[in-house]
C-alpha cells in the first residue's frame, strides 16, 4: 500500500481501492465493486475535468471569428453605404481586414484547442484502459489465490501463466473442460497452435 500511496496516480489509487476491499471482510463482494467502481469513476471524472475547458474553446473560438467577420463585414457595407455614389475600395479595406482578422483569431485559438483536447482525450482513455487491466490483473491474482487456498496450495506469488490460466477458465470454462490435456495457455485459450 505504501509503494501505491507513493505512485499516486490514477491506476495505483484504483489498485489501493481493490486491495482495501479484498482485505475487508465486512464488505461484500458487490459492495467492493462498487467501491472499486465509484474510485474509477472519480478518477476518471478528475481527469475529464481538463477537458472542458477546451472543449469550450476549440468550439467558441470559430463562433468568435465568426462574429467579427459579421461585424468588419457590417462595417464595410456601413462605410460604403456611408460614401453614397463615390466608391471608394479603400473604404471596403478596413471592413474586410476586421473580417479577416478575427477569423484568423478565432481559428488560431480553436485549432490548438481542438488538437490539445483530442491529445489529452487519448490520454485519459489509455489511464481508463491501464486501469480497468490493473483491476483484471489483481481480481485475477485473488481468484488465484482463493483457487489455491481451497486445493491447500498456497503461493504468496505465484506465476503470471498460472494466474492468467485460472483467471481464463473462470471466465470460459467450456474452453477448459480438457483441463488435464496439457498445453500451453494461449493454445488452450484459442489464441495459437
């Protein structure tokens, strides 16, 4: 716990959150998952958080341009109009540079806006990934454990081939019903050879 507490990053607060709840024996088993899944969820509603805000500018940003195009645009027709039958393109300029500007203002705040949110958007999916496979990995360990515990075996830390054969046929135990064929695990599992 202590080396979890050190890390302190959003996979090892959800690891610390799963091993409090294994430990615990006044919870129940749907109760740790949903102290498990109320971790996660705050985690990951932490980490969205800093999206927000530039979401809300990658999408304000054009509107902005937008705006001020209107506005150089209005402008320019409201000089032109201004100088009656004398038209003048040097009156129509100044409009149009607003017009312009702003434009390029807008985009020139939305653009990296939009690649920062899409850059920190990947991010958080892979914490979201890195800890939903920390969790597998150490549900997996306990039903290993447990697994041991009942035949008598018990291994503080047992291999990860083994872990992850247990943790397989729990989760598809028609595939393991030859479980004395031998083999390796991903040829039993359907992944080789």
């Amino acid at each position: 716990n202590q080396l979890l507490r050190a890390a302190n990053t959003p996979v090892s607060r959800v690891v610390e959150s799963i091993l409090k709840c294994m430990y615990d024996p006044a919870l129940t088993p749907e109760k740790s998952e949903a102290e498990v899944e109320r971790v996660g969820n705050r985690e990951i509603r932490h980490l969205e958080s800093y999206l927000k805000g530039l979401e809300m500018t990658a999408n304000i940003g054009p509107l902005m341009g937008l705006l001020g195009t209107v506005s150089g645009m209005i402008h320019a027709f409201a000089q032109l109009e201004a100088g009656g039958a004398q038209v003048d393109p040097a009156i129509l300029a100044g409009g149009l540079w607003e017009a312009l500007l702003t434009t390029v203002a807008g985009l020139a705040v939305a653009i990296p806006a939009l690649a920062a949110f899409y850059a920190i958007d990947s991010t958080v999916e892979r914490i979201r990934a890195a800890m939903k496979d920390a969790s597998i990995r150490v549900l997996a360990l306990e039903d290993y454990m447990h697994y041991e515990e009942q035949k008598g075996n018990v291994h503080p830390y047992p291999a990860p081939q083994q872990q992850e054969t247990h943790y397989a046929q729990q989760q598809h135990p028609q595939q393991y019903a030859h479980e004395a064929s031998g083999g390796p695990f991903y040829a039993r599992a359907g992944f080789g050879g």
